[in-house]
C-alpha cells in the first residue's frame, strides 16, 4: 500500500470513467443482486453524505487513468476542481473504479478493494479528511494529457469539510 507521506501516483483503469475515493473499512458496498442505476447513484449519494465515499464522473467514458496523490491541498489548477469531506476510519483509502463498485454493489460477498485494486490502496491516519479532486484536462477535449502528466491530482489534508451531495461533474443524462 502506497504511504502518503508527500505523493504517491497511481493507475486506475476503468472502462466507464467513474472514480470513487472509499474509506472501504466504513463504505456500505451492496445495493441489490439486480439494482438500477438510479438506486446505485442514490446509494452513492447516501454513502457520500455519511463521509464515506466521493464518486466523480471523469467526463470521457474511461481510461487507463494517471492519479497523483498528495498529502496538502495545493493551488495547481486544472480544467476543474471540487472539494468535499472525507472521514478515514481505519488508516486507509481506496481510488476505486466503477466496475469494481458495481460488482461490490451487485454481490453481497464481492469486497473492496476489486481484483487488482490492492495497489490502489493509500495509507492515511484515521480521522477527518478535506478532499480536492482536480481534472487536469477537458474531457471533451481530443487530446489527452502527456503521458507523463496526471489525468487528476488527488489532494487530502486533515480537517474537515462538507461531504458531496452527489456524484461531481456528472454528465446529463448518466444519473
């Protein structure tokens, strides 16, 4: 598990493009054998208001997605950014895709981290967390960021904060 001493940089793959930041420890996962995406959304919203997971659309149908995470909340800009709360539980973080949020969500037995998320694990003390989550691109752009450039900066410093009402920068129509 990458520690969060200053930065550490992960890969997300997800074929959808919805991220998600879980204190999996806290995260209620399963929603139904057979939910609808209006049920999962609502969940999200639930779980999201309890501090326990942040779900942002990353606006361009999925990728192979280059995370930078830090330890402070910096002034880097990006195309756009949203702030919310977090409360970490048992020293750890999640970056999350949607498959594995879905299949979580589908299958009572189905735990967090996914099949092959245990290196997107982040090591972080227990307590009140505010998150900035910062899209280094437009999504709608053609052109995606450099290979050796982050698709977001992931930034976390204890405190607290508002949790999200909802899942950031939805597109029309995906709720």
């Amino acid at each position: 598990m990458p520690v969060l001493s200053d930065e550490a940089r992960l890969t997300v793959s997800d074929d959808d493009g919805l991220l998600g930041l879980v204190d999996h420890f806290a995260y209620r996962a399963f929603v139904s054998e057979d939910w609808t995406l209006e049920q999962l959304f609502s969940h999200f919203n639930d779980e999201m208001a309890r501090s326990r997971i942040l779900v942002w659309d990353c606006g361009d149908g999925g990728d192979n997605y280059r995370i930078h995470v830090r330890h402070r909340i910096t002034s880097q800009r990006g195309f756009r950014e949203v702030v919310g709360g977090l409360i970490v539980t048992k020293g750890a973080l999640l970056v999350s895709s949607y498959t594995a949020l879905t299949m979580a969500a589908q299958f009572e037995d189905e735990r967090l981290p996914g099949t092959g998320e245990a290196e997107q694990l982040i090591e972080v003390a227990p307590g009140g967390y505010r998150v900035r989550v910062v899209q280094m691109y437009d999504p709608a752009s053609l052109s995606a960021p450099a290979e050796d450039s982050p698709h977001f900066l992931l930034e976390l410093e204890p405190g607290n904060c508002e949790p999200w009402s909802r899942v950031a920068w939805l597109s029309a129509g995906s709720e």
